[in-house]
C-alpha cells in the first residue's frame, strides 16, 4: 500500500519539474475531460458573497438533490467532503478486526483501516481471469472477516460485477455479519449501469452500505463530494462522528445543480463510450503496452518491456 500514491497531484509535478499546471496535461486522475460547465463557473461567481456565511450543516437541498436523483429516502443519505472521507468514517465506527480486500483495488480501503490494527485478508485477481474475481471465494472469505470492501467497478482494473453476483455476496454477508462496502465511484461511467448497481438491495440489508462520488463525473475533485447509502441507524452513526459542516458552500451548490444536469450526463456518457473505445484501439498499437478492456473511464495496462516499469515510464512522460 505504501507504494502507491493518487494522480492528480499537479502541485508536485509542476514544482519538480519547473512547469506551470496549466501547461500539463493530465492523465493520471480519472476525472470527466469534458470539465466543469460555465453554467457551473457562472453559478459559483454568482453566489460568491455567501461565502461569508456558514453552509448548511445538516445539507438539506443537497440530500434531496441526491435523493431525486437515485430514488432513495434522504434519511438513508450521507454526503461527505468526498467519498474518501466517508471511508474513513465507516472504518472508524466498525473498528474492524478482520477486513477482507480483494486486490489490486483503492488503496484507501487499506489505509483507512489500519487505525485499527486488523488482520488483512487479501484476495488476489489473476491476470489470466482479466482480473474477475472468483465470487465463491469471496463469499468464503467474508465469512471471517468484519468489513469487505469492493469497487465496482474496481480501481484500477476496471473488473465489473453484475447486481446478482452482488446481491449474492451481500446475502452471504449477511448471514456471517459482516458489513460489506460496495465502492461506485466509476459507476455513472458504465454503459447501462443499472446491470450494475446495488442501489435497489439498500432496503432490505442494513449490512450494505453504496458509495458514490461527484467530484470524479462531474469534474470537480477540487470542491471534494461524495456520498454514500445505507441503512438509516448506521447514516444516524456515521453522522455523530462526522465534522459539523463537512460539505462547503460551493460543493453544495454545484452538486444540487449537476445532480439535474441531464444533458451534461447524456453527453458525458456519449463522449466516455466513444472515446475510451478510440483510446483502448490506440493503446493496443503500441508494441510493448497490453491494455485491458475498460468497462469504466480509465484502463489499466501491462507494461511488457524489460527495461520499463511504471515508475520510469511515469518519469519519461
């Protein structure tokens, strides 16, 4: 876990290399290339004098924003200064002894838990299965573990589950009590994503809790929005632990905007299936790269040259 570190930190680049940000270009993020609408710009400048007062703490509009958007009760509704600090509270509370990882995935998952000293259970993806995970062996695994963890779509493989393969695992750990995190911050980039989601097992398992980001679709990581979904004891839990006035002014007013921003969505979906397609033919050309199929907006690679590893490559570019 150590090794790894975030994109998007154009802050170290620029000061490393003597550039200034706006001269890089920036792959390393998986963020919406289409970036922020002026309309959104426009609302912010707009409403900059209220700055000086408080935001809301309780983030009423924003929840029923969300709450519109995806058919779920505000009550069973969480914002978060992103989805990265919404881990961070739900490992907290569980104070798990056990967490079960299938790997290579978000390395917060990981980091997040270790204030609380557990024993890691660590699930390996094979190349040769395209990274799919054996669903039977997680569902054996969980039956040790406190808290299970898992992007889908996964960060970095892209790997994909479908909404009974998750309603399976769910039900499994279920019936050994464990709390089981299922990560969609890419999810609104996939192609008929609804296959996907477990947004429709919230009501009857309170042993499932569905994180969403904002900042990664809609382009602004920089204002920090997330929010997750659960049963509405553990919102009322996770809320006690969570910073009065965790969501600033201005990522409550453009969330509650994007979250009604059809034609934004609509054209972001056209441009991510055209040109992820476009970008995976490209990078196969390459004689010592091996992409992977993408199901989402980023691909991973294998880098099959002897002399070459990620960390130069990163480097040379």
């Amino acid at each position: 876990m150590k090794s790894f570190g975030h994109g998007g930190n154009l802050f170290e680049i620029s000061k490393k290399y003597n550039l200034k940000k706006d001269d890089i270009l920036d792959y390393s993020s998986n963020i919406n290339p289409l970036g922020l609408p002026q309309d959104i710009k426009e609302l912010i400048a707009k409403n900059i004098g209220n700055i000086i007062h408080y935001p809301d703490p309780e983030n009423i509009s924003l929840k029923k924003a969300i709450s519109k958007r995806i058919n779920i009760n505000t009550e069973n509704i969480l914002p978060g200064n992103g989805s990265s600090e919404l881990i961070f509270l739900i490992t907290r509370i569980v104070n798990p002894d056990n967490v079960l990882l299938p790997i290579p995935s978000y390395s917060e998952y990981e980091r997040s838990s270790n204030s609380a000293n557990p024993n890691f259970i660590y699930v390996k993806a094979k190349e040769e299965n395209n990274f799919k995970h054996n669903i039977d062996l997680l569902a054996k695994k969980c039956m040790n573990s406190d808290l299970f963890f898992l992007g889908n779509p996964n960060n970095p493989t892209g790997a994909l589950f479908a909404k009974d393969k998750i309603e399976y695992l769910v039900k499994k750990c279920k019936n050994n009590n464990t709390l089981i995190i299922i990560d969609e911050a890419f999810i609104d980039f996939v192609e008929n994503y609804k296959k996907y989601t477990a947004l429709a097992l919230i009501a009857k398992n309170k042993n499932l809790i569905i994180l969403r980001s904002l900042t990664k679709f809609f382009a602004m990581p920089g204002l920090r929005l997330g929010y997750l979904i659960g049963d509405k004891e553990i919102i009322l839990k996770l809320r006690s632990f969570q910073p009065t006035w965790a969501i600033n002014y201005f990522a409550q007013l453009a969330g509650q905007r994007f979250l009604s921003s059809r034609d934004y969505i609509n054209e972001t979906r056209k441009f991510i299936k055209e040109e992820k397609n476009n970008f995976y033919s490209r990078l196969k050309q390459i004689s010592w790269l091996q992409p992977f199929i993408p199901n989402a907006n980023f691909i991973l690679c294998k880098i099959i040259k002897n002399n070459l590893n990620s960390k130069k490559l990163k480097e040379i570019l």
